[in-house]
C-alpha cells in the first residue's frame, strides 16, 4: 500500500484512533489535514511528523460549525491540491440514564457524531466528484448494533452512522466516490483507560463480551481504515466493518453485570 501524492483529513486526528489513523497515513507517504477542536495539540502533533520527515498540515476546527467546512476544504484544497481522502473519526460519547438525559447533551452528540459526519462528507465528496476519486471512512461503533443502558443517544447516533455510510456509499459510486464505515469494539485508548480508572467501564465485563479475549489497539482499527481508503477495497461500497474482536458476533453474553 503506498499513498505517495494522495492527501486526507482527518477529524479529531490528534488524539486517540485519530491520532493513530494519521500516523499511519503519513507512514504510507500521504500527506495529511489534522482537524481537531485542540489547536494546540494539533500543532504539537503536527510537529512531532514534521520532525519525522512527515508531511502534514494542523487545523483547528470545531466541526459541529458545518459554516466553517467549505472554507476548512478551501484550505486544505489550496495547501494539498487535492482531497483523496477523508476520515470522519471525531466522536463523543455521553453517559447518562434516558430518563435524566438533556436536550443540550442530545443536541451536542448527535451533531458530533452523526451531523458532522453528513456535512464532512458532503463537503469532501464535493470535491472528490470533481476530480473524479476519492474515499471516505466513518468511524461507527459496536454500540450501533450492540446496546448499551444509559447510552441511547450515543448507539442511536452511531446506528445512523451505518445508514448514512450506506446511503452514500450508493449514492456517490457511480461518480468515484467510495464512502465506507469502520465500526470498533473496545480499543485501549487513554478515555478507556480513564473510564477504567474511574470505575465507568469494567475490564472483566468487557473481556466477558469479547470472546478474543483482549482489547484492541488502536493501530489494529487505523490499518482497516487505510485498506478501506485504498483501492485494495475498490469493490466495497456502504459496508460498515466491524472491528471488534468477535463482539458484535456473541449470541450469549455474560449478563450478570447488566442486572444489578
């Protein structure tokens, strides 16, 4: 696989899978726009694969404020020349019960991560039409088909994710445009580990879904999203993969922590 002269973005690409996903575009010669709320940490990033010899370039972007995307892609356009590949990764997850969840936590998760996922792509494939090419990955989740309690908005947004791949992956095939979905498992990212810590998420519980037995790492979700940037999956379009250690394939999990 070889990216030499191709360009992406990248939501939320300086932490996390985000994180991740650049690196290993630009470790395959790709030059990459790493969009992320943190300008700072964008920057010091950017940096860092400067330092390696790397080509990228930081933005920083809210990208819930779908006013900014043209101009983002203008200058993304104007720096690269191109936009052969975009990553919708940004997410936030929000837990709470149904019964006390808030319209501003609604509001704010699903134009995370289901709006700005739309108008991202909207905006790239704009570009990608014209020139012919191009790829799209979403990142979904295991909670689009695997629910969790006190997560509804959360697996609701991310089951739209599914959809919308699906959608515009039909749509936009006949014109060069492939757009596909990477739906992760557990990854052992520093908000697991948190979650971990503070008692949020239980280690045993998850491993007791997980028959691999072990949580992912992060690059094991960021090679999928490069072969599904690359033609070596030319003939896929709409699908969402899951990635996700045989989770989204139990038929009887353990239930015991769920009944407290």
């Amino acid at each position: 696989m070889n990216f030499e002269g191709s360009n992406a973005v990248v939501t939320g690409g300086a932490r996390g899978i985000g994180r991740t996903i650049s690196e290993k575009l630009t470790d395959l010669g790709a030059s990459v726009a790493v969009v992320d709320i943190n300008k700072d940490l964008a920057e010091s990033f950017v940096q860092e694969l400067e330092d390696k010899g790397k080509k990228a370039v930081a933005i920083a972007a809210d990208v819930t404020d779908t006013e900014s995307i043209g101009s983002v892609m203008d200058q993304v356009e104007s720096v690269f020349r191109s936009v052969d590949m975009m990553v919708n990764n940004a997410g936030v997850q929000i837990r709470c019960p149904s019964t006390e969840f808030s319209e501003k936590d609604w509001d704010r998760l699903m134009d995370i991560n289901l709006k700005a996922v739309f108008f991202w792509s909207q905006a790239a494939a704009k570009i990608m039409i014209r020139q012919g090419s191009g790829s799209i990955v979403n990142i979904s989740s295991g909670n689009s088909v695997k629910m969790m309690p006190g997560r509804a908005p959360y697996c609701i947004s991310k089951a739209g994710v599914n959809a919308l791949t699906a959608v515009l992956g039909i749509e936009w095939a006949s014109k060069g445009v492939r757009v596909n979905a990477v739906a992760p498992g557990w990854i052992m990212t520093d908000m697991v580990k948190e979650g971990m810590r503070l008692g949020v998420v239980n280690e045993e519980q998850v491993l007791s879904i997980t028959p691999i037995g072990r949580l992912a790492e992060p690059m094991e979700i960021a090679e999928i999203v490069v072969f599904l940037l690359s033609s070596e999956s030319r003939y896929m379009i709409g699908q969402t993969v899951f990635v996700d250690g045989g989770w989204s394939a139990v038929g009887l999990p353990d239930m015991k922590y769920f009944r407290s």
